[in-house]
C-alpha cells in the first residue's frame, strides 16, 4: 500500500513553557497535513499550485461546498518531545479503515522520511472523520470517486498503547 508525506512548517507560536510543540498545536499540524491531501486546492495565482496536487485531494472545501468533513474522534500518542525546527516535519499518512461515511485517518509525525532508518516519530494519532452533506447536515455515504482515490492508502490503522486496566 502507500502513504502519504506531507511536510508541515512549525511556528514558533506552536511551542509552549516546555519548549516543545503543545498538544493542542500537534493536532492544529495533523489538520493542516489532512487538508493539505484530501481537499481540492484552486490553483495559486500565480500559477504554481494547481488543482489535485495530491491524488487523494477529492473533496471540496471551503463556501459552497457540498460536503462538510466532522471530526467525530481523535486519538494521539505523543513519544517523544517535538522542539521547534526551521525545517518542516512530515506527516506522514493513510487510512486505517473507510466505512460507509466515515473514514480513519492514521498519522505518523516524523523529522524525516520513514526510509530514513534515524528518522524519528515523534506522534501517532488516528482521526475518525465524518462525511456531512451540508444542505441536510445528514451523514453522506462515500462516492465511488473517494473510495476509489483513497482506496490505495488503506492499511493497517495505528495500534495506540493502552494503559492496563486498574
């Protein structure tokens, strides 16, 4: 199967007390990498963005559209400390399950290309997210274009840690 690698810039804004990426900020980068591959983007102005750059990027965003995108679960493991980089991180993605509205998005956050046997995973989280026709703001099915664009990227989901039962 495959995976997507998206790079995703860090603000400085994005670092805490701690001196590291904040929770709420990974989730804010997860969002901007899962925009960035699964919704059309019109083309730049100047020319150098055009539409599909991703083949997964099928749904429509922003007024007008028809279709809406709930986020109807999330789930992140942090593993080790992000500290602010002048180099962006990648995120790297694929689907963990395509239901019949819902799809998991799996992630992996990482400081280079998995290939690279020192790259490190800094998170892995899961996105569960609902497709919404918005004129009803009912739960859609997906369309065979979607199931057949995004098909090739589903694999195994992300296996989260679980704390032992008390």
């Amino acid at each position: 199967m495959a995976r997507l690698e998206v790079p995703v810039q860090l603000r400085w804004s994005d670092m805490d007390a701690y001196a590291h990426v904040n929770n709420v900020e990974m989730l804010r980068l997860l969002e901007e990498a899962r925009i960035e591959a699964f919704w059309r983007h019109p083309e730049a102005q100047d020319g150098t963005r055009p539409d599909g750059t991703w083949p997964t990027a099928v749904l429509d965003a922003g007024p007008g559209a028809q279709t809406s995108t709930l986020v109807a679960r999330q789930e992140i493991e942090y593993l080790v400390p992000l500290g602010y980089r002048r180099s962006p991180v990648l995120v790297e993605m694929w689907l963990g399950h395509l239901g019949g509205a819902s799809l998991d998005v799996c992630y992996e956050v990482r400081d280079r290309p998995a290939a690279d046997p020192g790259s490190t995973v800094y998170a892995r989280a899961t996105t569960t997210l609902v497709l919404v026709d918005t004129a009803t703001g009912r739960p859609r099915r997906l369309g065979d274009a979607e199931r057949e664009a995004w098909q090739r990227y589903v694999e195994e989901p992300v296996r989260h840690r679980r704390r032992p039962e008390a």
